[in-house]
C-alpha cells in the first residue's frame, strides 16, 4: 500500500504515479484462471470432477483432488507461500516440473473436500493444466479468452517491473513508513 499512499511508482527516485501507471494484482489474477478454466469446461475439454491424477499422478492424494478442489482450495495441497524455503528461490524462474519436484515433496494438509485453506499452488496447478489442455501459455490464453473479449488493452502477464514502461514496483505497508 505504500506505493498508493505516496502517489510513487519508484519511492526510491521519487518517479510519481500517474493514470497510466500499471499495477501489479497478485492473487486477483485466480480470478482470471478460474474464468479460463470454467471455460474448458464449458468446451468439455475438463470436468469439475476430473481428477488431479490425469495430469499430475505423483503429487499426494491427486487420485481424490479434483478441478473443483483446486478452484475452491479444498485440495489439502500446501501452499507454497507457506513452506518455509519459498523465499530462497521465489525470484527465480521455475518450470513446471521443477516446480512439481517442490510439490511432489508437500505433505497434505487435510484430505481433500474436507476443509478449506487458502493455496497458491492449487493455482499454479490450474495454470499448468489451462497451458497443457490448450498446447499455449497462460499468458497468451489471458490475453485470448479474457483480455480481447473485455478490451482489456494494458491487462496482461508480468513479467520484470520496468519503472521505463510506467510501471510501478510492488511495496509492502509498514506501520509509520
């Protein structure tokens, strides 16, 4: 919130922000996944009731974990925001099997549709399978099924903040900062 509070896309160079600045949205973007992915459904390439095994069969519990526990964060998946190692490797980029190595490792919070918990990686998961059922990136398919559709011009995938671009870098609220 600091960014927002001082009106600064670069606090440290004192670069304002202005009406074309762009932000980033974090977590609204499962929104946007879970749109995509309702949409595979409804093009009967997925079901709520597919199992997470037909893609992933080596993560824990993937025989009982559906679409719809993913969606709903009802997978007992932990998220990965929370294992402890996270922060050592967060910044750099990943693929989808050196990511699924990490997932392979977690233990299940809870059995599946048992329980509610809040899980990055359930998303990450839902991403994953959108690129494969579609043979294209997730970013191309944001900008296909989401962004044209509503004249989303300025939404699409992040990538590196460039401040250049009118971009705003991402600040953390600190009491009296």
């Amino acid at each position: 919130f600091g960014n927002l509070l001082n009106g600064f896309a670069d606090v440290k160079n004192q670069k304002k922000s202005n009406v074309y600045t762009q932000y980033r949205i974090g977590s609204i973007s499962k929104m946007f996944t879970a749109v995509m992915i309702l949409q595979l459904i409804e093009e009967k390439k997925l079901q709520l009731n597919t199992p997470l095994n037909v893609f992933y069969p080596t993560l824990k519990n993937s025989s009982t974990i559906t679409i719809e526990h993913l969606l709903n964060h009802r997978s007992g998946i932990q998220n990965i925001t929370a294992d402890t190692s996270y922060t050592s490797y967060h910044t750099t980029p990943k693929t989808e099997k050196e990511l699924i190595q990490i997932f392979e490792q977690y233990s299940s919070d809870f059995e599946p549709g048992t329980r509610y918990s809040y899980s990055n990686t359930n998303y990450i998961l839902l991403s994953f399978i959108l690129e494969r059922l579609t043979q294209s990136t997730y970013a191309e398919q944001l900008l296909k099924r989401i962004c044209a559709k509503a004249t989303l011009a300025d939404t699409k995938v992040g990538t590196q903040i460039q401040v250049i671009n009118n971009e705003c870098y991402s600040y953390d609220f600190e009491d009296n900062q």
